[in-house]
C-alpha cells in the first residue's frame, strides 16, 4: 500500500465486543489497533505498550506512528444497529494524536 493511500490513524476504528466491554477488552482493544494500523501501511511503536486505563478514562495505551505520538482508546464509540434498529454506541479502540506540549516529559 503507497503511503499517499493509507487511512490516517486517527480514522481506525476497531470494533471490539457488543454494547457491553469484553472480558480482557482493553489489552484485545489496544493490540486489535495496532494490527490495523501496521495493516493499513503504517509503522507503529509501543511507546509505553498496553496498560490499564485509570479513573474511568478511555486511554489504554501510547504508541507513536512514524514519529508521531497516539494515544490509543477504549471505550463506546462506534454506532450499532440492533435488532429493533436502534442505533446504540458499541466498543471500539480508536486514537487520537498527542500534542507535543501534551506528551509525557514535556514540561520537564
């Protein structure tokens, strides 16, 4: 795949378990984004590598994409449609970039 046509990382959406969180869902959240960004072309590093998320918070982990630092999620975030055709949010893992005055170490 040409870099020109990768999917931007923060446009990876990956669906893990329903409308509820699976068992173990973080970690299988976390390495789920992983894989679909390296199979989307792009080189990905575990800056910090999984860990839990802290005081109800989405982030699960710290990755950097050629250079760039993302922080991964965990959380309700992609739309299902269930039986009745209700739509619902459903989990998901998703990134977002880090700003450089938000990295860890920044202000050090």
């Amino acid at each position: 795949m040409t870099a020109g046509r990768r999917v931007d990382p923060v446009q990876i959406l990956a669906r893990v378990g329903d409308t509820e969180p699976d068992a173990g869902g973080n970690e299988e959240a976390y390495q789920e984004w992983l894989y679909l960004a390296r199979a989307a072309g792009w080189e990905v590093a575990e800056s910090t590598g999984f860990r839990e998320p802290r005081d109800g918070g989405t982030e699960c982990g710290l990755v950097t994409v050629e250079g760039l630092a993302y922080r991964v999620h965990y959380g309700p975030r992609a739309r299902l449609d269930l039986a009745e055709g209700a739509p619902v949010l459903g989990y998901a893992a998703w990134a977002e970039p880090v700003r450089d005055d938000d990295r860890p170490g920044a202000g050090a």
